[in-house]
C-alpha cells in the first residue's frame, strides 16, 4: 500500500491550522482534537495518510468524529478512549475487520478527530472526507448522496455510556444523536457511515486532509519568509478575495443548539466605502456585499485575520477586528439537487436559491 | 408449568381498570394498551399469567413498557409490532432465548402493554412488576435496587429507527431513553431490565396483575349487584379513605415533560368542614389535609369518582368533581433507604421526609 504522507505529532499543527481555514467560521475549534492527535501519535507512533484508490472494493471504511461542543471534552478527553470505543463497538456489531479510518468532516475539530482514531489502531487514514468542509449537521454529508446509511452509529460519552442507532434515514440519525448529544453533556463520539472501498471512492471528497496540511504549511511558511499570508492561502486554494473591513456590528443568538447570527462590516482599503455582512449557524453561510447577496452555502466562505492570515471563527469575531473575507468553491457534489437540498441556503432558512459564485 | 389464570381478550378490561387505580393518577391511560392487548389475545391466543416461581433460576426474563404519551401512539400503532421490535432485537442483541415476558410498571398503560409482547410471542408472562404501582422515571422500580442493569436495552418508535443503549446507571438510562423519546415524538416502546429467574424472584413487585385483574372484577362486580364500588375496593386493598371532597381549584403546568401542580379540596359529607390537598408529578405523590401532610410518596394515593368507584387520573381532574381519596401501603422494598433515595418524597423536590402512614 502506497503513503501518501507519514503524519507526525509535529504535522498535527499545519492540519489543524487547514482545517480551521475549511471549517469556514464553525466546525468546533481544531484545538483539543489537535491535541488528541499529538498524544495518540506520540504514544503509538504515526499514521499513514493513504488515497482511497489503494483500499481494495470490498474494504470495510469507517469514519469517526466529534459531535457537539469540543470545548465541553477540553479537561476530560485526553486519550481519546471514546473515539476508540465508538470505533472498536462499531467494528464488533459490523462483524468484521475495519481496514481503514475515513474523516467525516475535514473542517474544524473533525479534521484532526480521525487521526486518533489512525494512531491508535496503527490503521491507514483514507486522505478525504465527506464534506471537503464543515456542516452542522451528520446528513450533510456526500455519503448521504450516495445512499451510505449513517446507521449502525455507535455513539460514545466521556461516561462510559453508549448508544447504537439504526434509523429510517440520516437526518433521524441526526436528529436522535443530537438529543442524546445534549443530554450527555453537550459533547459525543461518534463511528459511523460504514462503507466498502468502491463505495467510498465515489462518495468522498478526496484530498482534504493533505489540503489542510499544504493550507498550513502555506501560513506557516508565508510567516516565516514574511510573505503576505492571506495571499499565499488565496493562491493556494484558487480562493476570491469578497471583501476586506473591519466588524462593525455582530448579532449572534443559540437557537436550537446552534450560534446563530450575522456579523457586518466596514470597508477598508480597496473596500472602503463598501459594507458587508456575513450570515452564520456555526458555518458562515452567506455573505451580502452592498447590500446584494454574493455567496452562499455550499460555496466556502471562511475569514482570516488580515495581518496574520489566522483563520476566524463565527464565535471569535469581535468588533473591530480587520478581517478579509474568500470565497471557495466547493465539491462539484454539493452543487447538484441534491446537494443543493441537504445544504444549500433554503435548507438553513434563507429565502434565496443558491447561485454558483464562480460562475456567476 | 402451572398456569395461575388465562388471560382472554375479554379479561383485558378488568385488568385495566385495576391498572388505572394502581396508576395513583398518573401511569398513561390504560386504554390503548389494553386496545393493543386485546387486538394481539384475539389475533394470537390467550395469555398465561404465571408465578415466578415457575421459572427456573437460569430463565432468561425480560420486561417491556411503553415509555412517554401513550396518547401520541393511539391512531399509530394498532398491532403493537414496536413492542415486539425492541423484544426481539433485545432478544437477538442477548444472543438468547427470553423464556418469560415480564411487566415493568403495574400502573398505568404498562400494566397491559406486556400482554402484547406474551399473546404475540406465547410466552408466559410473570404475574407481578417493578412498582406495584406506577412512577414517571425508568430507573424507578426495585429492579434498581436489586443491581439489575436497565441496559442493554432496546428503544423503538413507530417510524422504524431503534436505539440501543447501555449506560453506567438506570439514571443515565432514563435521561438519554427520555430525550430520544421526546425527539420520536413523544412515545417509544422498550425492552430492559434483561434478568435471570433467579434475580426476578427477588427484585420483583409480586402478585400486582392478579391485584389489578381483581380490582377491575371488584368494580365490575360492585356495579352489577348494586354494592358501593369504593367500599368494594377499599375492601380489596386494605385501603384507608383519606378524603371524600368536591374538586375546588386546580394548578397544573407542565415542567420538563411531566404534569405537575396541585389540586385543592372542600369535603363533604363525612369531611365536611374538612380541606384536602393533593399534589402530583404524572402521579399523585403527597396528600395534606387541613393543612398537614397526610401521606406521601412511595405509599400509594389514588382517587375514585365518589358514585361509580372510577379511578380518577391526575390530568381528568375538573372543578366540582366529588372523590374519594385512598391511601394504600406501598411494597415494603421501596420503604427501605434505597427506596426511598429513588422515589421518596425529596427526590420528587418535597421538602419533608417521608413517614409510613399505616404505622403512623
């Protein structure tokens, strides 16, 4: 089997910083699966990142993830003994060896989340995803497009507790691990969406885990040779530059479990002049400049701090913080109906059909 | 084996009756599973009620509720296949054969809902339960008290999803079981408290199906040969008559999924003069009179129409409604301390501890 990369503990901080910049303002903060990561590496030596086409039609895949609030497991989760006991219960009710570890979601927390997971079990992880991003939700995923059931989910607390589910569909997948999520505390560990190698090599977003780790090492290395980094991450992701300002106004509600709001801003520079607002639930969903709609979900908008090229947050924006905003294309697979109906803009309750920015 | 009644579609309705009078005015209303009952005895055959000690030590025995609303299922399951779904799947998920059915909840719609399970299986069901009355939480039955583990246990709703659990206490059960029931729409059926022959003939609460059949056949009997039905099961309780009063003021509202509040009384007759206040949680859990504390939780307070002997639940109060209250003495496991740490007056948020009112 061929590696594509040998991930060291020391290569967990460029993949976090990447999956930041790809979980466009929400996702979890990558911080404490980084964390994770670095300890399950340290202790169990490093994984082997492979591309899907080496895994053989009839491989058993399973991706693992975080569901919730990272920040509730900061203190309590340094092994990472959930994610491997949702996988190895996984394992056990499939009935049969799993042969690799896939990433669910290659934005935020969720990034570094399977790599425990690899370091742990000494299993190749497929270099992948099911979102090429972050969503809030586990039906928003590729997989669900390629009819991969999320069920049987085995879903892991910091307890000891745990659930196996098997439900009608992926959205009430989602809709009993998120009541079960909350009661836990506000934070689980989740295997599931099972899938042989064929399948998989049609349902995932290929790549993202080595374009998280090149998005780093691109800040990384802009820092060090005093590059501008926000140009380096453009040029790196075939990114737009939609706007550059300053926060002016942020109003931000929990609805439902999720931070929800829109951030304006004022523009400076070459946008000076100019206003723009950013919608966000978690994600940031949809960006108005001057008042017209520009880009929405599934297209990527994430924001960078204009002098360090840090990746921001939704919950970090902060008024007067100087920020410039990209827009990214996403996977061609979100861009069909069908994609368009798990995530684009009216399933987030915006009145506005999704319009491809890149080929506006 | 001895078989100590046969349970015939027809015997449903006095096993009913009994059930809403041992439901102490909370349980669910016994009518939609006495309906499913009665649909499963014609469809399948009768039931045969039998002593646990009928069983051998190594049976394998296994109580099935209904957990929630009942109300929300009436028009939705008339065959009660979920119940038959989560007793298979437990079944399947013990890799052994359930030798005896078993009734969680003696009050209420459950003290008919393990008829279902018997007439479509065959299989004997145990004359007894784990309250010997009804109470609103799943970790609640002397079940608990023996160590007997709720988990692995099987959630089904009636969409097709299934949930299993296993949790590091029957408190933890009864959160996460309770949050999935609520997202399924507010009812699921359940299989739990998997335990041997031998643990069941200590754990158990015994005798109550026989009790609620000869409570249903005490009223019915009353009515027919023109005897006053309250004295009838005062009678065959043991019971005290603690009020006989005219509804004056009710205060209910709903907090966290349960029917809380009080309902105040003027007596009449005998209690003339007298006042009578009854506050509940789902079920009725303490009785004052003229302004002191009678009766609470675990003993039994339970209401009857004044005329025809008709239990009377918590959410059918109306002002100007004449009742009898009764006190019956509770099963004496739940008088121990661990009885009362589960469902004595303070776990209910009553500041005041409990006293047994027949040794008063």
């Amino acid at each position: 089997m061929k590696i594509l990369r040998t991930i060291k503990a020391e290569d967990m901080e460029d993949i976090a910083t990447g999956g930041a910049i790809l979980g466009t303002g929400g996702g979890g903060d990558p911080y404490i699966g980084k964390l994770m990561a670095q300890e399950a590496i340290r202790k169990h030596g490093p994984v082997n990142l492979i591309d899907i086409d080496e895994l053989a039609d009839d491989a058993l895949v399973v991706p693992v993830a975080m569901m919730g609030a990272p920040t509730v497991m900061t203190e309590k989760l340094p092994q990472g003994d959930e994610l491997i006991n949702a996988f190895r219960a996984l394992e056990q009710l499939l009935g049969r060896k799993i042969d690799a570890v896939l990433c669910g979601e290659a934005g935020g927390v969720n990034s570094t989340t399977p790599f425990v997971v690899a370091a742990m079990t000494g299993l190749p992880l497929v270099d992948g995803d099911g979102m090429g991003r972050a969503y809030p939700e586990l039906q928003m995923v590729t997989f669900t497009m390629h009819g991969v059931s999320a069920t049987p989910m085995v879903l892991c607390d910091d307890k000891g507790n745990s659930l196996v589910l098997n439900t009608v569909s992926n959205a009430w997948t989602e809709r009993l691990a998120r009541a079960a999520t909350v009661e836990m505390g506000g934070s689980a560990l989740l295997a599931f969406y099972s899938m042989t190698g064929a399948v998989a090599k049609k349902a995932i977003v290929r790549g993202t885990l080595t374009l998280c780790a090149q998005l780093g090492e691109t800040l990384r290395q802009a820092k060090a040779s005093h590059v501008d980094p926000v140009n380096a991450v453009v040029d790196k992701l075939g990114a737009r530059v939609i706007f550059h300002g300053r926060v002016k106004d942020i109003d931000r509600r929990t609805v439902g479990g999720f931070a929800r709001g829109s951030a304006r801003f004022d523009g400076v520079e070459e946008w000076k002049g100019h206003t723009f607002k950013l919608d966000f639930q978690n994600e940031f969903l949809m960006a108005e400049r001057d008042g017209e709609i520009l880009v929405t979900t599934p297209d990527l908008i994430t924001v960078l701090e204009a002098e360090s090229g840090r990746p921001v947050t939704a919950d970090a924006l902060r008024y007067g913080l100087r920020l410039i905003a990209l827009a990214l294309p996403s996977n061609p697979q979100w861009q069909n109906p069908a994609g368009i109906a798990l995530v684009g803009p009216r399933y987030f309750g915006y009145d506005v059909d999704y319009r491809n920015y890149f080929e506006a």
